[in-house]
C-alpha cells in the first residue's frame, strides 16, 4: 500500500512537471509571437497576441488599452526595427504567466532613428487555450 501511494505522489509530480512545461514552452511562443509581430507592425498579429482587457504600460508612464497598443505600432508611429531580448524568466501559475526580461531595440519613430533598453514585465492570461498578453509594464534603465 505504501509503494502505490508512492507512485501515486510521484506521478503527481511528474504530471505537473510536464504541464507545466508545456505551459512554459507556450508562453516562450507567445512572448516570441508578440515580438515579431512588434517588429512587422502587422495589425492582425498584434491583435491576436492582446488580450482584450490589455493595459499596456511604456516607461515614460503612457498607458494604452489594447485599441491603443495595436494602432501605435500598425501605424508606425511606434516603429521596432530590431527588438532582443534577454535576462528572461517565465513563472506560469495555472492560466496567468509573468515574464520578465530586458528588452533592447532600435526604432525608427517617424523617420527618427533611435535606441531604447529597457526592463519589461508581461501578464500572459490564458484565454480559450492561447497565452494573451493581459498587462505590460516597462521601466527604463540608465
């Protein structure tokens, strides 16, 4: 009895090991997804990475709704040209995932070339089985 008590906890373990894995892996696509759709500035990627409910906060304390966010940069007034991304952490707890990392870029905000580094943390939600990106907020570094 008490061997299949055993293997009934590590089996528990071993379960949860691999979904959360999982959920680890999907939440890495979807931080990739949204990345490269900022770069394309394409609108229906965009779209389909944001959450409706989305508060996406810049570092100099502007905030837009998901309406807002898509727009800035479909329209290029927001223009990544390259964005990388390093010092990532994933922390996924059942449907919400928090990412953390430092992101830098080169724009090209109206015809103005630029740099930006900064640090960034996402809220991933997850929505009829696809990781939305809920919240972000970013702070700048020296």
């Amino acid at each position: 009895m008490k061997y299949l008590y055993l293997i009934g906890v590590f089996s528990l373990i071993s379960f949860s090991s691999i979904a959360q894995s999982k959920d680890f892996k999907s939440v890495t696509a979807a931080v990739e997804k949204l990345r490269k759709a900022m770069i394309d500035g394409d609108r229906s990627s965009l779209e389909s990475c944001a959450s409706d409910s989305l508060s996406y906060g810049h570092s100099g304390g502007m905030v837009e709704n998901k309406a807002e966010f898509v727009e800035h940069i479909a329209s290029g007034k927001s223009d990544f040209v390259t964005i990388e991304l390093s010092e990532q952490t994933i922390s996924v707890k059942q449907n919400t995932a928090v990412v953390r990392h430092t992101l830098n870029a080169t724009t090209n905000d109206g015809g103005k070339p630029g740099t930006v580094k900064i640090k960034v943390l996402l809220v991933f939600e997850k929505e009829k089985g696809q990781w939305k990106l809920l919240a972000r907020q970013a702070v700048k570094l020296p």
